[in-house]
C-alpha cells in the first residue's frame, strides 16, 4: 500500500567531499528503499508516492533529477561515484526524509543490480561550512594581550554519525553543543576555531580524519582543544565524564577509546598508536606541564558540568584518545551523557538540556583562560 503524498523537489546541501540531496517524504516512513543504476541514471525507488518533478541542478556530481511516483532518479556527472542512501524517520514535527549523499570527483559509476540502501543516519541539508577563522596568536592562556583561541571538536559527522539510539545522534548533539558553546565564547571575547559547523567529516578515512582534527590541538597558538562525545553502554550507564591524555586507569575497559578513535580494527589500531605516545611521554618535562594544564581544563569542566545539569558525575579520568594525544596544547575529550540511557538520552535530545551542557562548558573554559 502506498503511502501518502509527499514533497518531491529536493534541498541541496555543499560538503566536503559529497553534495546532499533530501527529499521530504511526509510523516510516514517507507520500507528501506531499492536503489540501482542505468547507465549514469541513479534510481531510488520507494514505497511512497511522491510529487511528479523534474529539473536540471548545477551542483557537484548530479546534473539534475526526476521524480515520478516512487521513483527518484538522479543524472550524475562523469567520474562520480556511487550515491549512499539513507531513509531518516518522521519525529517531533519533522517529516521522512530521503537523503542521498552524491560523492564529488570519485571513481566511476559502476553499473549494480537493485541492493538495500544504507541505513546510516544523515542529516538535513546544510549551506557549505564556511572557513575557520584565522587562528590568532596567544602565547599563554593566562595573557590577556591578545584574544585567546580555543578548538571546538564537535565529534564525529559527516559518514560518520557517532553513537545513534532512539532518542539522539551523537554528531548531532556534539555539533549543536558545540555551536552553543561557541556563541556564549564570543561574547566573552574568545576566538573560537571550530573543527566542522555543519554535518561534516575531515576525510571519509577515519584516521586521516582524526589526524586532522589533533592537529588543531597540536598549534601552540592555541589557548586549549576541546572534543566533544556523546557516550554510549548498557541502559543502565548514565553521567558525564572528561578526558585528558594518558594511560587508562587500571581496570578501565577499552572499549571506550577504541570506539572514539573509530571502532573495529582502525580504532584498535589507533587506540596502540595513542597507548605508545602515552607511554614516551612519561619523561618528556615540557610534555607532563602540558599534561597537568589538561587534567586542570579537564576538573574544571567536569565541575562546571555536574553543577548546570545535576547529571552523574562519574569523574576526571585518562585514557588514550587519538585525537588529543599530543600535548602541546592542554586538550580535553567529554562525554556529556550517554545516548542510550532511558532518561538521559531524551534530555540529550532537548535544546534546553544542551544550552545547559553549553553553558557550563562555556564557564569552565573562561574559568581556566582567567576571563571573565
């Protein structure tokens, strides 16, 4: 059975990488969708009658598209790649969404039978991130001459999306806090340096990713670098917890690093790279005061956290994140909350709850810069 009618023209959205096409579906969700192509047509059919519409686009990688039915077709340029496909579900007064995520200059199109779609969470549309602003110098943190500077890692995005449970999307929530963060910063005259503003990924190879992103916390121009997660265990796990470099606390699990520093055996083998950096660094002097700067951002924003939300502390700790393991600039991981908890996953999902997350990020960053 059909479901109702629904919007056919698609937003179009600019990111590193791929160009995004959503369509709006309506507020029921169709089955998971059969995609294929003919020759460099690609077709998404669903369970779904869309409105009849048709155009060219002047966009990286789709020439234009057509939609007929339950039908979607897309024209691709020369030399692009395979479309991922992914069916997003109505919730809270937003419709279905139909996203197609076109990479931009990759190998050829290949000629595929029908096959499911991917089921990897997206994201709406969004305008092309716009350039981070120009880092300025700041010798100390404690010197008020020049603007400090801060890093803000919102974590995972782009076709990486993070934890995902029935209430949240990490990439989702690390970038909103992140934006609210930012905000509350500038008002208080701090530049702030974002690692993305928009859905977005470094580079679709995990460790290139990381890699970009710790390099931003490795310019010593740099006031602090700050990385934001949203964690995920048994339902029963809930509270938040901060990171600074180094070897894990006796009996800690690793499964927590390996998952943020990617999961499966690129995590494994990034949470080995991170491990043997901590253990050189134990008499290395300049890097042990970088170290203790780290643990005190990480106490102050642990603090500062547990006191605007009242969540679980479950407190400062080390551990062999890749993406803070150089420490030439005091840099920090947080975990504000777990996803997949009944309760604190949904207030994850609030705005309210994040501008509180925000807000006490925020202070914690400005206590440990001496501003006001």
């Amino acid at each position: 059975m059909l479901l109702p009618a629904a919007e056919a023209a698609p937003r179009v959205g600019q990111h590193d990488g791929f160009t995004r096409l959503v369509f709006d579906l309506g507020s029921a969700t169709p089955a998971a969708p059969q995609v294929g192509f003919v020759g460099r047509k690609f077709t998404v059919t669903l369970q779904a009658t869309l409105k009849a519409e048709q155009g060219p686009l002047n966009v990286p990688g789709v020439t234009g598209y057509a939609v007929k039915g339950g039908q979607v077709t897309l024209g691709l340029a020369a030399g692009t790649g395979t479309p991922k496909v992914s069916l997003l579900p109505a919730a809270a007064g937003t419709p279905a969404r139909l996203v197609i995520d076109v990479p931009k200059g990759a190998a050829g199109v290949p000629a595929a039978a029908p096959a499911k779609a991917a089921t990897v969470p997206a994201q709406p549309a969004a305008a092309k991130p716009a350039a981070p602003a120009p880092v300025v110098a700041r010798p100390a943190s404690t010197r008020s001459a020049v603007r400090p500077v801060i890093v803000l890692d919102a974590g995972h995005g782009g076709i990486d999306p993070g934890m995902v449970s029935r209430w949240v999307v990490e990439e989702v929530v690390t970038l909103d806090i992140a934006l609210r963060t930012r905000a509350e910063l500038v008002k208080h005259g701090v530049d702030v340096v974002m690692v993305r503003e928009t859905d977005r990924h470094l580079s679709a190879d995990k460790t290139a990713d990381l890699d970009a992103r710790a390099r931003l916390a490795t310019n010593d121009r740099v006031s602090a670098y700050i990385s934001i997660h949203v964690n995920s265990a048994s339902p029963a796990a809930q509270g938040i917890e901060t990171y600074y470099f180094g070897q894990p606390l006796a009996g800690r699990s690793r499964s927590l690093a390996v998952q943020e520093n990617g999961g499966s055996s690129v995590g494994e083998a990034l949470t080995r790279r991170a491990l043997n950096s901590a253990q050189g660094l134990l008499g290395d002097i300049l890097a042990q005061a970088k170290l203790a700067f780290s643990r005190q951002l990480a106490q102050k924003v642990q603090s500062r956290l547990i006191s605007a939300t009242g969540a679980v502390n479950r407190g400062v700790q080390t551990d062999a994140f890749y993406v803070i393991r150089n420490p030439t600039t005091p840099a920090i991981l947080v975990e504000v909350g777990f996803g997949s908890h009944p309760v604190e996953g949904p207030r994850l999902a609030t705005p309210e709850y994040r501008e509180k997350l925000a807000q006490g990020l925020a202070r914690a960053i400005l206590d440990f810069l001496n501003t006001k």
